[in-house]
C-alpha cells in the first residue's frame, strides 16, 4: 500500500453524502473509493479534480466505518495534516478491500471523512489482513469521536484463540460493543495505574490478556 499525495481537490459533497449509508448512531462517515478506469454507468461513478488532473473513482465505497473493529491513531508526519489512523477492519471489511486490492492493482484508493477527501493511497498490492492506514487529514476532534465507537488496537483482545483471523475480529454489533468496553477497561486500568505511579502510590498494572490484537510490525511515523 503505497501513499500519494495530493494538493489540489474540489469536491461537491452533497449529492456524495446523500447516496451513502451514514451511520445514524455515530455522526462519523468514513468511506474508501478505488479509482476505475473502467466502463461504468455514470451515477456510478465521481469525477475528481486532483492535482491537475480529473481522476475517476466509484461512488459506492469498498468500505466503510461500519466495517471498523478497531484503531490506532498517530500524528501525521507533517504536522500541518493533523492526525492519521491505522485501521482494522472486519472480517466483511477486510475482504472487501483485499478484493478491491486484487482488483484494482495500481489505482488509487481515496479515503473520505464526512464527505471530504483526507488521503489517497495507491494499491500496489493484495491487502490480506484487513489493516489500512489513512496517513493524515484527520482532525482531533475527528480522533476523538472515533474514541467513542472504537477501541484503540493497543487494547484490543480477539474474540476467540483460534489462529483463523476470522475467528479473532469482533464483526457483529455485539462484539464490537463488547471489544470496545473490555479495550476501554483495561485501558482505564492503565492509565490509573500510571497515575498511582506518578503519586508514589505505585500498584500492578493487570495483565494483558494473551492474544492482544498486535499492530504487526506497523511504526508510527517519525519512531523508525
């Protein structure tokens, strides 16, 4: 998965926004589109002005944050870009972009906030484990509306020890309600833990359980 960049992006968001399916709990509408240069019907299809040239994406995404188990968030390495986020998504999630990662070799997959383009990334190979960074463009206040639907990776237990990563993501509504309140529990513990420490009131962090959901070897920009 390999980051673009993009300078210039004027974009009508209205007529967008009105054929997703927006979350009605969460106020938050995250979208990811495949450019296509494919012979589709036109309502399909979004025509893009990016950096000097018309790019042409499917208007229906491959996926959304319906499909979020999880994430990490991180400072963007320009620190003018706000925020990006590593991603889990679910088993439904992650097939969908391992097919559009197939499927789409070599195009450009842009991710939306709120109808708003934040970042683009191009799609030099198959994405397997349902994980997918959107390098900047997001704000604080964005970050920490997701804190309220999603638990951070850090914390997160799979739902199961099968070693079939199927078995492992919280998929249905359930789960992931159940995932977020046992991440936010341990990271409350944590974080009490870190302020009896600060006190002189040192006490045991509890144990993580086994099986933690490992972020696999991705680096937070600028701890390389």
């Amino acid at each position: 998965m390999q980051r673009l960049s993009f300078t210039t992006l004027l974009l009508a968001c209205s007529a967008l926004l009105t054929s997703c399916d927006v979350l009605r709990e969460n106020k938050l509408l995250i979208t990811s589109h495949v450019q296509t240069d494919q012979i589709e019907h036109p309502s399909e299809l979004m025509r893009l002005p990016i950096g000097g040239q018309t790019m042409t994406f499917r208007k229906v995404p491959e996926f959304s944050q319906r499909s979020i188990s999880g994430f990490e968030p991180f400072p963007a390495e320009d620190i003018n870009e706000g925020y990006g986020v590593l991603l889990q998504l679910d088993t439904k999630g992650r097939n969908s972009l391992e097919l559009a990662s197939r499927n789409y070799h070599g195009m450009a997959m842009l991710t939306m906030v709120n109808g708003i383009p934040v970042d683009m990334i191009e799609l030099d190979q198959p994405i397997l484990d349902g994980k997918f960074t959107i390098w900047k463009g997001l704000t604080k206040k964005t970050i920490d509306e997701m804190d309220k639907f999603y638990p951070r990776l850090k914390y997160m237990t799979p739902k199961s020890t099968s070693r079939w990563m199927d078995d492992m993501l919280p998929s249905t509504s359930k789960e992931k309600l159940n995932s977020r309140r046992d991440a936010k529990a341990i990271e409350a513990a944590e974080k009490a833990a870190e302020r009896d420490k600060a006190l002189g009131k040192p006490r045991p962090v509890p144990p993580k359980p086994e099986g933690m959901i490992p972020l696999e070897g991705f680096k937070i920009p600028g701890t390389e």
